[in-house]
C-alpha cells in the first residue's frame, strides 16, 4: 500500500536492525485517515471472502481493525492479553510469548464472540515471528471458526512470521513489506 510505505519512509524510524519505530502514526499517536484508509484497503482485498468478524490483538492493531470492521460491517473482537475475574467463566486462553518484547502473555478470548460459524479475518500492525497470530488463529480455531486471512500493516520480512503462516496454509496479507532495516536505512521488498 503506497500510502503506508510512503508514510513508513517519512516518519518511521528503524531503531537498530530489527525494530522499526512508528510511534507517531500508528503505535502512540493514532492517524486516523491513515487507519481508514487501511481498513478500506483491507476489505478490498478480503471482500469475496464472506467475512464475519474481524479479530485483533490489543493494544496497537485496533485502531486500524476498527476501521476494516467498520467498511466490512461486521463486529470486531479484541484478544486481550490480560483478563479480569468478571471474565473468567467462558474464556479461552493460550500463551503467546514475544521475541520482540521478551514477555509472555495468556492471549484471551471470551467463546461467546467467535462460534464455529464465523469466518474471521485477523489484522494486527506488526508482523514477526508470527507469535501473536498464531496464537490467534488458535483460539479462533478451537471455538470452530475458520480464519479466512490475516492481514498485516508492516511485517518485518526478514523475520520468519509470514512463512511459517503460510507454510501452514493461510493467506496472509501485509501492506508494506520491510526487507531491511540496517544502518538506520528503511528498505522494503517489492510488491
Ligand atoms: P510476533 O507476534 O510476530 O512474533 O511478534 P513479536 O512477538 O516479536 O512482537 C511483539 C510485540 O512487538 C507486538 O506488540 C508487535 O507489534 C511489536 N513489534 C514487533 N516488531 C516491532 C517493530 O519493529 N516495531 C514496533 N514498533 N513494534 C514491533 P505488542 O506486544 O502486541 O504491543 P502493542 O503495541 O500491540 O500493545
């Protein structure tokens, strides 16, 4: 998506080899037309797939989830990484561990808000490893429910995420693909 590439090369900031800042448009501070745009985007490409909910992991990719959900009119459902006792009776849950962020976290879904009839299209901002969505697509798959796709906002390409996804069948959808981050320089692979 040229918009986001364009924006990644204007504000963002890659920190060391690895990490790549986005701090004042998608992680702090929020573009909202930049996330609308997204979200339109993204329902494009995953328009004929008979979308029923949109499912993402908080904090940083529902701001951009929001807005698919809202242009494919269907309800979005947040994986918390933490839970309270109010939810405790009807939860899943799976340990997600961050390579990135060197934590570990119980990813959490509430079973009234995915049943087995409901076919799920996964957004999150960044893609790894591939930690977050497949601990995802985990509980998304044990309430019955198909994930038709996840789309992704940037994924790092030289990190493992997207072909350990597609080795195991999904369609994954990343907007700008990051082939290189050293020397401070942002390169993306081509399209
Ligand atoms: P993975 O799920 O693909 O394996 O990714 P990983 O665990 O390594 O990433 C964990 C967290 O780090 C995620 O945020 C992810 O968005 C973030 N992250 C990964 N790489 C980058 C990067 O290069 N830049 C930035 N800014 N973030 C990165 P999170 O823990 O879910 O936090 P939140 O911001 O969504 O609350």
């Amino acid at each position: 998506m040229r918009e986001l590439k364009e924006r990644i090369l204007k504000d963002g900031q890659a920190l060391n080899e690895a990490v790549l800042k986005v701090d004042s448009f998608i992680n702090h501070q929020v573009d909202p037309n930049l996330m609308e745009n997204i979200g339109k985007t993204f329902a494009d490409k995953f328009a004929d797939d008979g979308v029923t909910k949109v499912v993402t992991i908080e904090s940083s990719g529902i701001a951009p989830s929001v807005f698919t959900a809202k242009a494919m009119n269907v309800n979005l459902v947040i994986l918390k990484k933490s839970t309270s006792k109010i939810l405790e009776d009807n939860i899943s849950q799976t340990e997600v561990a961050s390579y990135t962020k060197g934590t570990e976290y119980q990813l959490t879904l509430n079973k009234k808000y995915i049943n087995r009839n409901d076919r799920v299209l996964i957004i999150d901002d960044f893609l790894a490893r591939g930690e977050a969505a497949q601990g995802a697509i985990r509980l998304i798959e044990a309430q019955g429910a198909e994930v038709v796709g996840v789309g992704i906002l940037i994924e790092k390409a030289f990190q493992s995420g997207n072909k350990a996804l597609r080795d195991k069948g999904y369609t994954v959808c990343s907007l700008a693909r990051i082939k290189n981050l050293s020397d401070g320089h942002i390169e993306f692979l081509e399209d």
